[in-house]
C-alpha cells in the first residue's frame, strides 16, 4: 500500500490548466521531492495532498483511504504562508495545533519542549510572534507540522528562512522520521536541498510529471561528462593534453593558465590528466572538479533555468 496516491489528478483555474493528468505514488519510509520552476504547479499539487485543494479531476488516496477528515490527525503540513495568532506567544500557538491533533497535554508538553530546543527556539517561545522575524515563524511552522509526529508531511520550500544550523538540523531530522517509516514530500526549485534528501524525485514542467526517479538514476541517464578545472602557475603546451584517452574536450583561456576539461571518466580521468601536465612540466595551483548533478538533469528535461542551486 502507498501511504500516498494520486491518478490523473488535474487542476485548472480560470481555463488555466495548473496540473495536468499527474500520477504519482509515494511509498511508507521515503523522502519524495517536487522539484520544478516557480509556476510549475508543485505547491498546488502539494495542496491537493494535503485536501486543502480538491482536485477537478482524477483519484487522490491517502493512506488506503479516499482522504476526508479521518486522514488528516496522520498529515503533517508546512506552506510557504504561515499562518500564526500574533498576539499569542509561539508556545500557545504551537500548543493549539498539538492539541487539535490529539495529543495529550503531557505528550504535547514533551514534544513542544524537545521540538523547541532542537530548532533553537525555546528562549523565544514565551514571546508574542507578533515580534518574531521571518525565520523564527518558519521555525514555528516547522514545530506545528511536526509535534504530532505525522505518518505523512507536506512541505513547501521548507528550508526557505532558515538560517545553515536550521537547515542541518531539519534534514537531520527528516531523514530520522522516514527512518521510523514516515514518510515526506517537499516541494522546492532548490536543487541541492533536492540532491542531499530524495530518495525519489519527480520533475515538474507546466503541470506535468516529465521525468521521475532516484537523484543518481536521473544524472545517469544524462550520460554528461565531468567538468575538470586547472589553474596552472605558469603556460604549457596545454594542447598535447588532448593525448590523454580519457580528455573529450579542452578549452583554455587567452594566457594557457586555466584549462577546461570534459570527461566521461569523472573522477578517475584525474589521475592520468595530472601526470601528462608533469610529463609537460607544468605545475597546478588549483584543480576542480564537478560531476554533473541534478540541476543538469533539471535544465536538459525542462529548458528551465528557474532553480536554485544554491
């Protein structure tokens, strides 16, 4: 059984079609990413799994059931709006929402108190979030999407205003729940956030699934070349370094002092590449490499440059 499963789910608003006949399933225990361009239809996809949106079109199944009110204590949601009582402090908010899921008030207190000391938010949890910033709201949205340790979460751009401490510590912590058979889909056009935690990805182009799979699977299937880089202290005939097997391509700046290498090979054309650069008596200052990644899978199946990779 799929803990999530949506069959030729369409949506449209005004005649404008924002997805269009998608499937997807999402399996007990994994990280799945929506990843795509601003406008491409992943939140509202999102939505519609959180039966915030209903679809015009298709069937969403949630946990074996058709969805309603019975699934929703076991999901788990964080949006890209957050939606607080300022006048109440982030404790009081964050307690409602525990409460409404069902916990007891001594579960609600543990949780609440582990889930603001992890997200460094317990100094600032007894003041009105009226005063709070941008992050530490984020932050509140976090707690109130996790205290009831959800068999599914939703998550759009859930990184977005955390600081790098933040950041480490949510990735941390979603990889532990799915350990526990949880399971957790993000929307997001962050191409590294996508690389460290999907176990599956599926691209979104236009309201439509266009490419689905493993992050390694995905680059695999580009058959790209690695991306070698050298910073030479001093010119060489850097064009006798074509004679290496593992070399396709070779580029060089005006000077001859930084070279541009393609190869196949990755990593492993490194090796031959240094020692024809000694054989010509030359000496490396720098030297970089970079495999291709998912944000290259992204732009050769979307034309898209609308992704962040930062």
């Amino acid at each position: 059984m799929y803990i999530a499963e949506l069959k030729s789910v369409s949506k449209s608003y005004g005649g404008n079609k924002v997805l269009d006949d998608i499937d997807l399933n999402i399996e007990e225990g994994e990280i799945f990413v929506l990843l795509g361009a601003n406008g491409s239809g992943k939140s509202t996809l999102l939505r519609i799994m959180a039966t915030l949106l209903k679809s015009d079109s298709g069937e969403v199944s949630l946990m074996g059931t058709e969805g309603g009110h019975e699934v929703l204590r076991d999901i788990g949601m964080m949006f890209d709006h957050n939606s607080h009582w300022d006048k109440l402090t982030g404790y009081e908010n964050a307690w409602f929402f525990a409460i409404r899921y069902g916990l007891s008030q001594a579960e609600a207190s543990s949780r609440l108190e582990r889930l603001l000391s992890w997200i460094d938010l317990g100094e600032k949890s007894h003041h009105a979030v009226a005063g709070y910033s941008y992050g530490m709201r984020r932050k509140l949205s976090l707690i109130e999407a996790l205290v009831h340790n959800p068999r599914l979460l939703l998550m759009d751009e859930p990184s977005m205003g955390l600081d790098y401490s933040s950041r480490l510590a949510l990735y941390s912590e979603l990889k532990n729940r799915t350990r526990r058979k949880n399971s957790v889909v993000i929307a997001t056009n962050d191409v590294h956030e996508a690389e460290i935690l999907a176990d599956r990805v599926a691209l979104i182009k236009n309201g439509k699934i266009i490419a689905s799979g493993s992050p390694s699977m995905l680059i695999d299937s580009l058959g790209a070349s690695t991306s070698i880089e050298l910073t030479l202290t001093y010119p060489i005939p850097w064009e006798r370094i074509k004679e290496v097997k593992e070399v396709e391509g070779l580029d060089a700046d005006d000077c001859g002092m930084k070279l541009k290498i393609s190869s196949r090979y990755g990593q492993e054309a490194i090796v031959p590449i240094v020692k024809k650069v000694n054989d010509l008596n030359g000496l490396i200052s720098e030297i970089s490499v970079r495999p291709p990644n998912l944000g290259d899978v992204f732009l050769k199946f979307t034309g898209e440059d609308q992704v962040d990779e930062t």
